[in-house]
C-alpha cells in the first residue's frame, strides 16, 4: 500500500509539474520553434554518445562479476544493462531497474544467488561514490559562478545537501562493517538489511583493489558521458543570444541537475529537470524559458530513446520466463534479506569466536 501510495502521489505530482512547465502558450510556442530549428548533427553525436554510455556500464558491470568469479558473456552482460535501463525510465522509483537486473542475473547464475545481488549493490555504490566526486572537484572549481544567479543558489545547496547525506551514510555503513557491529542493530531497525547487505558487499569486494578502482574510472566515463548527452542537446538547440558554456562551467552544472532530478519526487525527473534548466541556463547562460526547456526535454529524449531499446531487448530476452513486477519485487526483497541474515550470522560466528579464551596447550 505505501508503494502504490508513493506512486500515485508521483504520477499526480509529475502531472502537476508538466502543467506548471508547460502550460505558457508562448512558451510552448518557442519550443516548437527551437526544435525545429535544431541541429541534427549533433543530436546524433548525443544520441550515439548515450549509447556509449551504457556500454561503459556493462563493461564496468563485467568487471565486478568477475571479481566473485561470475563468468558471463559480454552481450548477456549488455543486455541485462539494457533492461535496467528500461525499467529504470518506466517504473517511478528510479531502482526498479536494479530489481530486475538482479532478478534475471539471478537466474544466470544459479547457486550464487547472493554474489549475483552483490554485484548490483557495488555496481550501484561505485557510481554513487564517482558522482560525489566528480561534483565535489568540478562545483568547487566553479564555486563563485555558480553563486552569479540568485535563483541557482538553493537548488545548489539542496543537492549538495543531498550529496553530503550520502556520503556520510556511505561512511557510516563503511564504519559500522569495520567495526563488526551489524548484528547488534535490532531487528525492526530501519534499513537492517540495506547496511547487513553493504556491510558483506565491502568485505567481499574490499580487497579487489585494481577492479573496483577500473570500475570508479568507468564510473567517472559514464557520467561525463551522460551529461554530454545534455551538452550536445545545447549546441543542438541553443539560440543565438545565449551563452555557450565551456565543458568546466557545463559539468558543473549538471552533477546539480542530476542529483536532484534522482529523488524520488517525479517519475524520472520529468518538469523537474526542465524547471532546473530553465533556471541554470536562464540564470547562468542567458538562456530564455523555451530555449531551456526545449534543452531538458531533447536530452531526455536522447536517453530515453536508449530505453525504448533496452524494452526491446527485453522482449526478445529469454533465459526463464517474464515475470511480473510484483513477483520480481517480492523475490528479490526475500533474497536480499537472506542475504543480510548471512552477513550478521558470519558477524556474530566471529565474534563469538574471538571472545572464546585460547586453549592451555
């Protein structure tokens, strides 16, 4: 119930927001006339880039399955990323994707059920931990432009604010794990699972130095990536009196867009991530309202366009039969939950074996 309430209240609230967004005739208007204007040249260049993009991850997701000595083929491995992408577009949330992902991967590989969900969970925290990063060196850069337009000013705090909570949980789940103190969080503790499942995902993946730094490389590709989708969508689109951002003031200003279209506020950020560029590029590159949005929306498109391709590959996917969302949902919540029981059960096996005195030879 509270799943298909939080829905609801996201298809309603994304409907409002198109309204609010859309809803200027004149602003209508000149986005009709910026697109149809645009450059197809480079609309290409960002379409294929995305493309890109999503290889990058299937190759960085390779690389974690090998760690634990999971062995699938590179086009089985690109198919399942194509998937996720496409349930990661059409399902509210924005980890619907992750579900099926390991849903079909757990079929792949059976017996290593929970090294399967692992692979997602790291795959996941790698991309998170690259994008902290990559704000925090190009936001600091650009610190001082960023504060130029009133209206950029409590949007930048808000996704630095959102930015700061995650790596402050990142290194407190760090600290619980190395601490071995998991199994002493109570039952009904909120998010029990989530850190027990982190908590096995660092000490399994802890010592796979060379992988995962190839994956945070990866990771840092795949978002310079997909925020050049957005960057060809400018040069596509941008009318004659605004500015032309260089790559540093651009890439400073996307890491802001992205982390506050990820919350679970619309279905795939939709109104929110036009009303952000119309205040960033407004504000910023001089941009007007129609010019802006037409920006947001074409660099949407040229991503979701990659997911109609992964629906595709869906339907022609077959190494089991589909299931349902529900289904898929309610197996994976049990297996990770497993999951999680495994990682405090191994906890408290080694705690009670260290506070056993030595034996007297």
């Amino acid at each position: 119930m509270k799943r298909i309430a939080l829905t609801a209240f996201q298809v309603l609230l994304t409907i409002a927001i198109v309204w609010w967004v859309f809803h200027d005739p004149v602003k209508r208007a000149e986005i009709g006339q910026t697109l149809a204007r645009a450059n197809t040249d480079w609309l290409l260049i960002g379409l294929a880039g995305y493309g890109f993009v999503e290889v990058i991850s299937a190759v960085r997701w390779q690389i974690l399955l090998r760690v634990q000595d999971l062995h699938l083929s590179f086009r089985r491995v690109l198919s399942l990323t194509m998937i996720g992408v496409f349930f990661n577009f059409f399902i509210p949330g924005g980890t619907g994707g992750d579900a099926v992902k390991m849903f079909y991967l757990v079929k792949e590989t059976p017996g290593r059920r929970g090294m399967a969900i692992l692979s997602v969970v790291v795959d996941r925290l790698i991309g998170l931990f690259a994008l902290i990063v990559f704000a925090a060196v190009l936001i600091g850069l650009k610190w001082e432009w960023l504060h130029t337009a009133p209206e950029t000013g409590p949007w930048l705090y808000l996704a630095l604010g959102v930015l700061v909570a995650s790596l402050l949980f990142l290194a407190a789940t760090f600290l619980v794990t190395g601490l071995g103190v998991v199994h002493r969080l109570p039952a009904k503790f909120p998010g029990r699972d989530k850190i027990a499942e982190l908590a096995m995902a660092y000490n399994v993946y802890g010592k796979a130095i060379l992988p995962c730094g190839a994956a945070f490389v990866l990771s840092l590709l795949a978002h310079i990536g997909y925020y050049g989708v957005f960057y060809c969508a400018i040069r596509a689109l941008a009318s004659s009196g605004m500015e032309i951002p260089t790559l540093a003031k651009f890439y400073a200003i996307m890491p802001i867009i992205g982390t506050i279209t990820s919350l679970p506020i619309s279905i795939g950020g939709v109104g929110w991530r036009e009303k952000l560029f119309e205040d960033f590029l407004g504000g910023l590159l001089a941009a007007t309202a129609g010019v802006a949005v037409a920006i947001s929306s074409m660099g949407y498109l040229l991503t979701l366009a990659w997911g109609l391709v992964g629906g595709v590959v869906y339907m022609f996917y077959r190494p089991s039969e589909h299931a349902r969302l529900r289904t898929i949902r309610a197996e994976m919540r049990e297996l990770e939950h497993e999951l999680a029981e495994e990682e405090i059960a191994l906890e408290v096996g080694g705690t009670e074996k260290r506070s056993q005195p030595a034996k007297r030879s």
